[in-house]
C-alpha cells in the first residue's frame, strides 16, 4: 500500500504572527509513521489541480489579510467537497476572510486574550479523533470562535476562558464527500511538543483521511 501524502501550507517568507519554520519540522514528526508531510508557503498548491494528488491539506496559513486567491478558494472548496481532507491548526483559520472558506472551515475567529495556561475538556470522548485522550493542560493563544449557523459540527475540546465562558478548542464535521477539522492550538512550536496535542494532531489526520489505526 502506498503512503498517504500531506500538503502543509504556511508562511515562510512574510509571516504576520506564526512562522512556518520549526512546525514543520515538528508536524513531520508526528504525522511520519502515518503519511509524507510536503511544506511549502506557494498557495497556488491550493488550485484543484494541485491538490488532487494528496490525500490531506494542513493549514497553517497566516491569511489574516484575506491573500486567498478566488482560484485558491475554489480549489479548496472542490477538494474537499469531492472527498479531500482538510485539517487546520491554530492560525490556519484565518482563511476565514473569504466567505466560502468560513463555511467550510464552519466558524471564524473572532479575537484573543493573552496567552495562558489552558485546561482542555474533552467534550465527545466517543469521537475517534479523542480516543485515549484526557482532559489536558497546556500554555496556549486562547482563540475565540463563532461558528456559522449552517454547519453541522462535533465539537471536541472546549476551554474556560478567563470570563469563565466556555469556547471551542477543536471540531470536525463532514463537508460534501470530504471531512474537515480544525485544532484551535498551534500558536508556536512548544504546542507541538505537548504530548496530548500531539496525539490530537495525529488522529485528526487520520480521521479527516478515513486511515484506519495499525494494529
């Protein structure tokens, strides 16, 4: 059987607040007994054409200035709505700023507080992609979400934030053929050397690309 590929997408070059450099390295590790992780920041990766030969896209993007191209946009809808898989982390929701990437994505941030230590609550301990996961803690970039009112989503984590509301910290949901998950952690690359997000990220991609565990 051949190995499943990813395509990791961030900024390198011009990042506005989450380089690519050192998550790379580290998402590479943790996805490596699973699939080949290819990094790159060249969003025309995202044209339809591109990403047929890949069985997952990870989004790291710093789009906080909306440089998604119509094109890109299009691309990514296809892909996934005709059975890609899509998982974002962190930052990567910043795709948010097209529309039609916000309903697929299925909320958009709304703003932050400082970071601080967070304590995650599994909220759907059945779901596959939290299997064997405990509640856990971890000092982290507190994104808040609104979801869009037409998606239908399983949330997974939830946090406290300081006011004492809740807020998702991560969700899946199907989107046409393919499946979508976004991770709210991944603010810098002492996130990814925590050991529970790092079994987060590996289920998520293996859920989102219907990879069944090895025995």
């Amino acid at each position: 059987m051949s190995r499943k590929k990813a395509l990791l997408l961030g900024d390198y070059t011009h990042p506005m607040y989450h380089p690519l450099q050192g998550v790379d390295a580290e998402v590479s590790r943790i996805l490596q007994d699973e699939m080949t992780v290819q990094c790159s920041e060249n969003r025309n990766l995202m044209l339809m054409e591109n990403l047929a030969g890949y069985d997952l896209l990870i989004s790291y993007l710093d789009d906080w200035k909306g440089a998604i191209a119509p094109q890109q946009a299009a691309g990514l809808l296809s892909y996934v709505s005709g059975g890609g898989a899509l998982l974002v982390l962190h930052n990567g929701i910043s795709m948010h700023n097209r529309y039609e990437v916000a309903q697929l994505l299925g909320g958009r941030f709304t703003g932050h507080p400082a970071p601080r230590e967070l304590r995650f609550q599994v909220t759907d301990p059945l779901h596959p992609i939290v299997s064997g996961i405990e509640n856990f803690s971890m000092e982290e970039e507190p994104y808040e979400i609104e979801f869009d009112n037409f998606a239908d989503i399983t949330v997974l984590l939830e946090y406290m934030n300081e006011d004492g509301k809740s807020w998702p910290a991560a969700w899946a949901h199907n989107y046409g053929m393919g499946r979508v998950v976004y991770l709210m952690p991944g603010h810098s690359v002492p996130s990814f050397n925590n050991e529970s997000f790092r079994r987060l990220l590996l289920q998520s991609a293996m859920w989102a690309t219907r990879t069944k565990p090895r025995l």
